[in-house]
C-alpha cells in the first residue's frame, strides 16, 4: 500500500513540475522582419525578404507568412509573419508593400493653354489602378465627357496612341486622338492629331500643374 501512494505521489509531482515549466513560458516569440516595408511597381517583381524569430526557450523559430501581394492592382498590402513556440505563445510583425504606377507623380489638376486658339481649360490627369504607366485624361480638348483618352510615360516620353471617343463635344461626335508629349518639371507638353468627320487637325496644349 506504501508503495502504491509513494507512485502515485511521484506522478502527480511529475504532472505539477510539467504544467509548472509550462506557465512559466509566456513570452512570445521575438518576430523581426527582414528589411523594411517595401513599393514596388505594378505588373513588376516581389520578392519577400521574409522575417526571423527567436524565442527565449526555444531558440530560433521559422515564422509563417500569410497575405499577398497583387502587382496587377494598386494599393497597400499587409504580409504578417507569425512564429509560435512550444508553450503556444505566438508573436508577429508584419510589412507593408505599396503597389504604385510608375505616373502617379502625373496625378492632378492642370491649366491648360492650348494651340492653335489660343483657348484655356482645366484637365484632370489620373494614374491607372492597373496599368503602370498608364495614365487617362479627364478632359482632353476641353470637350464634354471626353474622360476616357489615356496615355502612357516612360521616362519623360509620352505617347497617346489612337484611339477614339464615341460622340463627345458639342455637337457630339467620335473624335480620334493621337500624339506624343514630353513632361517637364510644371507639368507636361502634349501635341496631338485629332479627326472628326475626316477632318483631321493638330493641337498643342501645355498643361501647368496647379
């Protein structure tokens, strides 16, 4: 009988050591993540430098990331990194990567001056959510609902390739645009070809952003 309680007694000491080690572990785990918050790009690379963890009893951890990130779409995205040790305490850190287009530096109001006229106007220019690149005027030659023309930028090139707004102006007609430009430290100079009813003429309009 003596022996059965001295067993008994020995495993219940057993059972209190453990649970005790147990409690004594609550720290987290220690997450760092590698780098810094990142911006890249749209349709560029990613690349995730990742992170590393350490916990005080545990030692080195490897964390698990979750999130992604879409270089198809601008915006602010969240990548968490997450390690968690043999008591269960978890720690995190995250990274913040901000997909850009490569124009957002266009994004603005602009007065426009334009030639042959000459005639004045305000334009709108707004960078493409998914193209980079690419940005659309909000008013090109000053016409009514002519909101959809776009253009792309590389370096200080502009090109506008042909295309044609359905039934803008007064009076409304399709109207086919094309050109090139160049930007510049006030904003950008466009010179383009426009066509309504087989009548083909060229402008010029430098826009100074306000």
């Amino acid at each position: 009988m003596k022996n059965k309680i001295s067993i008994l007694s020995l495993l219940a000491a057993g059972i209190l050591m453990t649970t005790s080690c147990k409690k004594d572990d609550v720290s987290s785990p220690l997450v760092i993540i590698t780098g810094n918050d990142m911006t890249v790009s749209l349709q560029g690379t990613f690349t995730d430098p990742g992170a590393t963890a350490n916990d005080d009893k545990d030692g080195a951890i490897t964390p698990v990331v979750s999130g992604a990130v879409n270089l198809n779409l601008k915006g602010d995205y969240i990548l968490t990194y997450s390690a968690t040790d043999a008591a269960g305490n978890t720690g995190t850190a995250t990274r913040k990567v901000t997909v850009v287009n490569d124009a957002d530096y266009l994004n603005g109001t602009y007065n426009v001056t334009g030639a042959p006229g000459p005639y004045t106007y305000k334009q709108t220019i707004t960078a493409s959510t998914t193209l980079n690149r690419r940005f659309t005027f909000g008013k090109l030659g000053d016409y009514a609902n002519n909101n959809a023309i776009y253009a792309d930028v590389v370096g200080n090139n502009i090109t506008l390739p042909s295309q044609t707004a359905t039934q803008v102006g007064s009076p409304a007609a399709d109207r086919q645009f094309s050109g090139t430009g160049l930007t510049n430290a006030n904003g950008l100079t466009l010179t383009y070809s426009e066509t309504t009813n087989n009548i083909t003429s060229t402008y010029t309009e430098i826009m100074v952003r306000q």
